[in-house]
C-alpha cells in the first residue's frame, strides 16, 4: 500500500527571489532569464552537489516529464518495443546541460548532504530536488522559508509535477503472525498517523480527504489537484543500465550525443539480456 508520495520540482528560497524581486517561473524560457538575472545580481542559481551520481536524476525526470507529453511510461514502452531512440530526449539533456552551468563551480566535490547544507546557508536561490529534501534543508536551518514550484515546460499548458511513493507498506503472502500485521497496518494508515509521518517529512499523503499542508508545497499542489502529474523517467530504466553514472559522467563532459550513445547501447543490450533469460 502507497502511505506517502512525494513531488519532485524546484525547490526556492522565498527571501532569496524576494530579494532580486523575482516570482517562480511559469515556462522554461522564464527559468532561463531567473537564472540570467540571479547571475546578474551576484546571486548562484543552483546549488548542486553531483559526487553522489543519483543527484543528477532528480533534474532528468522532473525535465522529461514536461517534455513527454504523451505520458512517461507510454514513451518507456515504446523504448521497449524499440520504436524509438533516447536521441529523442536530446533536448532534455540539452536543458539540463544548460541548468547544470548556473551554479557552484564546486558542484562535483559536493554530495547531496554538503548541498543540503549549503542550499540552507543561502548558497544559492534554487535547488533541483523533490519534497524529500525539505527535511535534510531544515534540519540545517529551521527557519529558511523555502517554497516550491514545478519544473516548467516550453509551454506552461504542459508543465506536470514527478511524483512517485516514497514509503510503502507490505506484508508477506503467508506472514507468520498474520493477525498482529494486518493490525499494525491498520494502525499507520489511520487518517491520525499518517497526517503525522507526512507533516513531518514534508510528504504528500495517499489517504482520500488528506491535503498536505506544509507552506512549502503551496506551488507545487495544484498540480496534484489538478491530476497534472507523471511518474518518474530515471524509474523506467531495468536496474542494469546504470543510468546514474552515466548522467554523471554527461554533466562532467555535457556531450550530448555520447550519452545518447551510451543509452541506447546499454538499454538495448540489457533489455536483450533480459528476453533471452526470460
């Protein structure tokens, strides 16, 4: 059973854009021209910690779910069947080729704990990750006023929120104690306690008639009023293509067609790995 979702988008600080007198962007070209006038003012748009090489996911999804207007997982079935190559993505990489050069210039010594710290001393105006970031940030400073906006598309009509469980509740097929389980099941899905767990970690509940609450989240909860959501794209690759690295390794060189390259080779050699062991 889902128990508390997240959302992936921009997280900002209020004070920061206050300052340089800015609002959340609606479309990527407005994005663009924040991140031009944060520079301008002496301000790093992004704060970015990449040693970890799962950090650069969170920006990769939160783009292709704009851009992949027939839905994420149809263009991964796709990908499946073969009707179609990552060179497809190219201008997701290219955005995200783009985005990566607004920042630290210390962005590949950092990992995601030192960037959570840093975003939370005022580094920097923006920082690329999902709600479950908010926690780690405020755990180093309680009191930074952070909001929250969707990744924009080219057009703002195709813009969606990446959204996927980030805790789930299961039991066994034959649980040894299966009477005990099923009630403490019961008991973390009461309305009570998990309104608790999400207002806590700043997560999005799943139970009908549970909002999240957390004044962060206010830009990021129409989208899921408005059912504007997609599924995470980094989760629709089989765990042996070793996506996070080679995203790493494209932020370091931002060759374009050599990631393109090393997607396609290695999706199509593990989804032929997979047929033949089926």
């Amino acid at each position: 059973m889902p128990f508390a979702d997240n959302g992936s988008g921009i997280i900002y600080n209020k004070d920061v854009f206050d300052s340089v007198g800015l609002t959340p962007p609606t479309t990527w070209a407005e994005l663009i021209e924040i991140c031009d006038e944060l520079t301008a003012a002496g301000v790093a748009p992004f704060y970015w910690g990449f040693k970890d090489n799962w950090t650069g996911a969170p920006m990769f999804s939160s783009i292709s779910g704009g851009y992949l207007t027939d839905g994420v997982a149809a263009w991964y079935q796709r990908r499946r069947e073969g009707a179609v190559s990552f060179s497809e993505l190219t201008p997701v990489l290219e955005k995200m080729r783009t985005v990566a050069g607004y920042g630290n210039p210390s962005k590949f010594e950092l990992g995601y704990n030192d960037a959570n710290q840093g975003f939370a001393q005022g580094r920097a105006a923006m920082y690329w990750h999902g709600t479950y970031a908010i926690p780690a940030i405020r755990s180093y400073n309680a009191d930074i006023n952070l909001g929250t906006f969707a990744t924009p598309a080219d057009d703002a009509a195709d813009t969606k929120v990446v959204s996927g469980v980030d805790v789930a509740l299961c039991t066994g097929v034959s649980p040894r104690h299966p009477e005990e389980s099923l009630r403490f099941l019961t008991y973390l899905m009461q309305e009570t306690n998990q309104a608790s767990y999400c207002t806590q970690q700043v997560a999005y509940p799943t139970l009908t008639g549970l909002v999240a609450e957390d004044p962060a989240l206010e830009g990021l909860n129409p989208y899921f009023e408005a059912g504007r959501v997609a599924t995470y794209s980094d989760h629709n690759f089989p765990p042996a293509v070793t996506l996070n690295a080679y995203i790493q390794q494209f932020l370091i060189s931002g060759d374009v067609d050599a990631f393109v390259s090393t997607l396609d080779t290695q999706w199509d050699k593990v989804v032929k790995r997979l047929a033949e062991t089926a």
